[in-house]
C-alpha cells in the first residue's frame, strides 16, 4: 500500500495523524520521512566543495549526513556540574575502538537548535499534566531564540501534532495549554471521518500510551531531515502501553535521525500502586542518544528544576565533526566514544548508522 494517495491532499497535522496508525503498521524502513505529503528519501550529500573546510562562524551548520559525523555533547565534573572552556586537543573520538581525525570543533552554543515537545497526555498523567503545561510554557520561553524551532506531539491512544514547526512562543504555548487528557477516542486506523477527522473507535477500540509510537515519529516525520542541533524533551511517566513500535526501534531511529532524547519523568506514583516501572526504559533510550533522565515526580519545584537543567545543557554543547575511516555507507552500526580528562564525564549519544545515499 502505498501512502503517497491518502496523504498528498491532506493537511499535515491530519496527515501526521493518519501516519501514526499507517507508516507504523506497514513498517516503513528508516530513512524515508512523510512532510506535507510526500515520501522523499534521505537527503544526498553536499556537494559543496567548502564542507570540508573548517567553519569560520560558530553558526555554521555542517549539513552532511554521512560525510561527516556531527556529535553534540556535554562535559561535566564529578558534581556533575557543566564544565566550560575546553579545547579541541582536550577530546579524542573513537570509532568502533579506533582514533578518528576530528575537523570540527566548537565550544559555542549559538547553533540554531530544533525542538520537539511531547506531552504525555493519557490518564495516568491527569494530576501533572498542569505543572507541565506551566513550567514547559516557561521554559519555552527561556530557550527559544529567533533562529530556533520547535513542535509540539501529544501522545496518548493517539499521536495527534498539537503545533508544527514554529518559531512563535505564543503559538507554542497555546498548543501546550490545549492538551488534555484523553483515555478514550483512538482513531480506529486513521481513517478519515466526516470533516475530516479521525473516526473514534468504540468502548472495544484500543487503549494504551503511545510513547514508542511518538518518539519514532518525531524522529522520523519530523526531524530526520533537519539540519545541526536536534532534541526532544518527553514530559511523561515512562510507561508505554500498545505502541506498534518497540522501545529498540525508537532508539534506532532516533539515533538515526542525530536527536538528543532527554525524558522528564513525572510520574504520580500512587496513580500505580506500587507497580510503577517506566524509567528503565527511558533511560536505555536517553543514554543512547546523548541525554538523560531527570525524575520530577509530582513536584513543580523539580519540574522547574529540571527544564532549568536542560536549557542548560543545550545552550553549553560542545561540537565535534569527523570523516569516518570507514567510509562504508552500508547502514550498519558504529560505536562512539569520545574520551576526555579522566576526572571528567562526557555525556554524548553512544553511536550512529551509517545511513545509505
């Protein structure tokens, strides 16, 4: 079946809802992207002679996918405080074990940064989802600069784009303040109702927390074509129920698509009875793509603490590019470890595929 017929005379936010129920199911292999209705491919390389040339502005966003392998990280100390002022002979990458020459370096933090917001909205976050709308309003406000984007997903039996890329606070937050709770209402394989909108499936249709679901498609729809600094931040408890996709197929495509995942547990745990056990797998998934887990609770203090922190991090990244030795495209995994001071800790996405052109 191809998507190309339902999606190519749908608006996007509708058509980014039909795809969360089609591209999951028919399992789309990574590397294509839906954007207003078209499957393209991956991007080529650049054929610009000056990519190989070391970046005079700090600005510069090095836009080659397999050419050169871009990494963002942070460096902290034992505190785990953020640590400033590091030089390019202070790092040594490594892939699959061996040395790479680095051609990039930049310790600046005014790359344009790409942002996705999801907002965990199933019934398990009713007594939270009021601070996180507050506090994410704030931080929004905080972080976004006049070369920034950001989006917005809420997940819940759905995935439904609450505010595609947009650089407007305001637009911004008014699709935070419209999410709400739904435990009900899953469209019943995003076919399309009268107006336009998805056919509600009955008190038998599915039920569930599409967390896996909404990552891959941030990653895949969203940012796979996007250029330099790329994150999400997962409002969320964790706990993932019916998604089609797995939590090792979100990984993947996210690493694929070079995003920083960090998740923002707040979880009300007397909601669970005890049986609470989201974070295992929130942590696979941040360590692998260079973020972190930050658990808030029920507690708008941490909340506020926590979007601190990550603003934080994301406006004090270092950027390391290299040329692979292994220049083989073959879509395989490499492992990636940047080594530093030895009283230092780097906190950086542990590898990449080598996507084919």
């Amino acid at each position: 079946m191809s998507l190309r017929p339902l999606t190519a005379v749908l608006p996007r936010a509708l058509a980014f809802t039909l795809l969360s129920s089609l591209l999951l199911s028919l399992a789309l292999a990574p590397g294509l992207r839906a954007q207003d209705g078209v499957v393209n491919t991956p991007p080529p390389t650049s054929d610009n002679p000056q990519q190989d040339q070391a970046p005079e502005q700090s600005d510069t966003v090095i836009k080659s996918r397999t050419s050169v392998v871009q990494i963002f990280f942070n460096v902290k100390d034992k505190h785990g405080a953020l640590v400033p002022g590091l030089a390019k002979d202070d790092f040594q990458v490594l892939e699959d074990g061996k040395p790479q020459n680095v051609k990039y370096f930049s310790a600046e933090s005014n790359q344009p940064l790409t942002l996705g917001i999801l907002v965990d909205t199933s019934g398990s976050q009713e007594r939270v989802l009021g601070m996180e709308k507050e506090m994410g309003a704030l931080f929004l406000n905080r972080i976004l600069r006049d070369t920034d984007q950001a989006f917005l997903i809420n997940f819940d039996v759905n995935v439904e784009l609450g505010q595609d890329f947009t650089n407007s606070k305001k637009l911004l937050k008014d699709a935070l303040e419209k999410t709400k709770i739904n435990t009900g209402g899953a469209s019943c394989g995003g076919i399309p109702g009268i107006g336009g909108g998805p056919i509600p499936c009955g008190s038998s249709g599915p039920r569930g927390t599409l967390l896996y679901d909404a990552v891959y498609l941030s990653a895949h729809d969203m940012l796979y074509k996007e250029v330099g600094r790329k994150a999400v931040i997962l409002l969320t408890d964790g706990e993932d129920q019916g998604s089609r996709i797995k939590i090792r197929e979100a990984i993947e495509i996210a690493q694929k698509a070079d995003v920083i995942c960090y998740v923002i547990l707040a979880a009300d745990r007397g909601f669970y009875g005890g049986m609470y056990s989201g974070d295992s797998d929130m942590h696979k998934m941040t360590e692998a793509t260079g973020g972190r887990v930050i658990d808030v609770g029920n507690k708008p203090d941490k909340l506020r603490d926590a979007f601190d922190q990550i603003a934080q991090e994301l406006r004090s990244q270092y950027n390391i590019g290299y040329t692979p030795l292994n220049t083989t495209a073959d879509g395989g995994y490499r492992k990636l470890e940047i080594k530093t001071k030895p009283d230092l800790k780097i906190q950086a996405r542990k590898g990449y595929y080598a996507v084919q052109q």
